[in-house]
C-alpha cells in the first residue's frame, strides 16, 4: 500500500509484515479518510488500522482486535465526532471516542441492519449514520439508535448509496437510481 502524503515528495510505504511498522492484514476491503488528513483501513480478520496524515501507522487497541477477530469489514467510516463505524458481513460496528465498542449484528433482530451485511456506511451533515445492507438502508442516529428503516422488496437488489448536498439519500436499486423518501419510507 503507498500512500501520498500532503507534502508528496515523501512517500510512505506499507507492507504486510510481524513488525510494528507493517500493516497487520493482508486483505483490506475497506478504507475511510478523515477530516484530520488520515486514513483508516479495514481488513479482513478484525484488521483496523490508521495511517495519520505524516505516514505513521496506529492500530486499534489489541482488546478491540480481538473482539473484531473473524470479522470481513466492507466499509469504515471515521466519522466527524471521532467514532469509527464498521460495516461488515455480520452486521455494523461503532469504536467511540473512549474505545468502546459497541455492536449491532444479524442475530439481535431489534437493532439489526436490514439484510445480512452491511456495504456502505456514510455520514450525513447532521451526524446522522446512514447504511446500506443487502436488504435496504437504514438512518441512524450518531449513538447508533434506529431512526428509519426502507427495506427494499425481497426480489429486488440494492447496490450502491450517497448523499446528496443536501443530506437526501439516493441509491441505486435494480440498475436504477432512485432517491430514498424517509418520510413515506420508500424508494422513488
């Protein structure tokens, strides 16, 4: 992995490696940037890491790895209130401020995602956690409580998900782009 510093005459380089300057996965999935000018990777096996803004490497806390051990992530997102979120096959998780990690997975029916993983997660303007599973997307509030779920029809296909200057959620559904209507919980 090489990654181009703000002042792009030096570059920094990652490898794969045992030591503590190389990157401890060997398959990222998932990369998020942050306002401070880093950037976090997902890789398989509960892999989290961060590459600051000056090329140094920084690991979640070994607790956290642990927990996170046997997880695919396919999305990281460093939100702008300084929590990490994770979408992965299983479901979605959120590292707070304080390395707390907190879960929401497939087998806790109240609180799940809609599907079986999770494929994006964005932040809109007003803080709010949106997602995209392979069974619709999903707003949340930054503490991760459920606000709206728009579940898409059973022989339908969702497969991407932005949102617009405004914070309005578009998606594409069955090779359409359609915009999301939170309000009459529906794709239009």
């Amino acid at each position: 992995l090489g990654y181009l510093r703000p002042d792009w005459r030096n570059i920094t380089e990652l490898r794969y490696g045992s030591g503590p300057l190389d990157l401890a996965g060997m398959m990222y999935r998932a990369i998020g940037l942050a306002g401070d000018g880093s950037a976090w990777l997902a890789g398989d096996d509960g892999d989290i890491e961060r590459v600051t803004g000056d090329g140094r490497l920084e690991r979640v806390p070994e607790k956290i790895r642990r927990q996170l051990a046997g997880t695919h992530p396919f999305s990281v997102l460093p939100a702008s209130d300084g929590s990490l979120w994770i979408g992965e096959r299983k479901g979605l998780y959120r590292i707070d401020r304080a390395g707390r990690l907190q879960s929401w997975l497939m087998d806790a029916p109240a609180d799940a995602p809609p599907g079986d993983t999770v494929l994006r997660v964005r932040e809109a303007r007003d803080g709010s956690i949106w997602l995209l599973a392979n069974g619709g997307v999903q707003q949340r509030d930054g503490q991760g409580h459920v606000l709206h779920t728009i579940p898409v029809a059973q022989n339908q296909t969702i497969d991407e998900m932005v949102l617009d200057g405004d914070g309005v959620p578009w998606a594409i559904v069955d090779k359409q782009i359609v915009r999301i209507d939170v309000a009459a919980n529906r794709f239009e």
